[in-house]
C-alpha cells in the first residue's frame, strides 16, 4: 500500500505552529514553527513545518535562524521546496529584524558609550562578507545625525580618502565623526591597516576641526572601541 503524504492536517491541532500560536502565542512557538507559520505551505511529501526545519539544519552552521534570514535568494533558493516568493520572504523578516534592533537601540545610543553606537551597527555590518567601513557623523549634543559606506572591501588606509569623508561630514554640519568598519572573521582585534587608518582620519579631523571621536571594529556579536582601548582621545 502507497504511503500517505503527512500534511499538517493531519497533525493534532496542538502540534499545527498555527492554531498554537493563536492558544499560547508566539513567544511558546520554536523557531522552526515560526518559519513554517511564515511559509505557509510546503511541497508535496513535506509540510511547512519539515522546511523549516530542513532550513534551520542547512544554516545551523551559520547561525541557525539568523543565518537562514540572513541567506541570499539565490541561496535560498537552492533549497528544495524553497521559490522566490518564500525566498524573498524571508528575505524581508531578516530585514524586518534589523529595522526593529536599530528602533530599539537608537534611542539610547550616545556618541560618548562605544557600545550604543556598535550595537546600532551591529546587524547591519556583522553579516557583510566583506570589509566596509562607515563614518558616523554627530551633533554637539552626542546625537548621531547620519551615516555613510565611505569604503567597501579590504580597509587599506591608503585607498581611503579623509577629504571624502569629510566632505560628508561638512554636508552633515557634523561636530564629531566615529568610523566603524566590520571584520567579516568575527575577530574584531584591529589590525596594522585599522591602525593607520585611525591615524590618517584623525589628523585630517585635526585639521578640519571635526575631531575623529572613536574607531569601532565590528565582530560577530562583539566590538573593539579605540576610543575605550585608549589609542584616542
């Protein structure tokens, strides 16, 4: 006799992510079933709930749920029962993430706590597979009043143009600026080239009268501040 494909019908309703999610809400729901209640549906042979759950295990080696809505679609798309439209979906939860941690931690970020201004930057630099470099531009009143990618790639120090950064600077009417730059490694222990990077900045915000407050390198969950390492101020 022909085994029966499984669909989530079939399931007591306890075990559905939906109907658990309307009886206990969604912090009782495991990762897994919040991803099937975000599929939808699956293929068939597997519910919403076995793609999820074959998504967690294809990305537990780079984070698990952070991992999987953080992927490219074409990555995800490689995986079986997973089309553009869930891939894109997913896309826009990773998205919806980070719009959500900036929310909450901007209203506490100060330019004098090193840790405000990294854990603002935090999702958005320590998934980038490459090198970047931000400038983050501040009020007399320690108040952040933009940001721009000034570099993309490996920081070389001598790739870097400080009259750029400046020139950003001088459109913010900037008081302080704080460069921040991601180690794709997760190592955020600043090398050689971050060094005399931080020296050609702050000599230029000398100059111009727009002091280079701090340096933030960005790891994996964790920082390194110049400012706090003593190297400025």
């Amino acid at each position: 006799m022909e085994k029966k494909n499984t669909i989530m019908k079939d399931l007591p309703a306890s075990e559905r992510p939906y109907e658990k999610c309307l009886t206990m809400g969604p912090a009782y729901l495991s990762d897994a079933e919040l991803l099937a209640i975000i599929l939808r549906c699956g293929i068939q042979g597997q519910t919403s709930l076995d793609l999820a759950v074959q998504l967690l295990l294809n990305y537990q080696g780079r984070g698990g749920i952070e991992g999987v809505c953080h992927a490219s679609v074409k990555d995800l798309m490689e995986i079986r029962g997973v089309g553009k439209v869930k891939a894109v979906m997913l896309q826009c939860i990773g998205e919806l993430a980070r719009r959500i941690a900036h929310a909450e931690v901007q209203e506490e970020l100060r330019l004098t706590d090193p840790a405000s201004v990294a854990s603002y930057f935090m999702e958005d630099m320590r998934h980038l597979e490459q090198e970047e470099v931000v400038a983050a531009f501040f009020n007399t009143k320690g108040r952040m009043i933009g940001s721009r990618v000034v570099s993309r790639g490996t920081v070389n120090a001598s790739l870097i143009t400080p009259r750029e950064i400046f020139a950003e600077a001088l459109k913010e009417k900037a008081v302080y600026l704080v460069l921040l730059h991601n180690h794709p490694s997760g190592d955020p222990e600043p090398s050689r080239e971050d060094f005399l990077l931080t020296d050609r900045v702050a000599e230029a915000g000398l100059l111009m009268h727009i002091p280079l407050y701090d340096h933030i390198i960005i790891g994996n969950h964790c920082y390194i501040s110049l400012l706090e390492r003593g190297y400025l101020g």
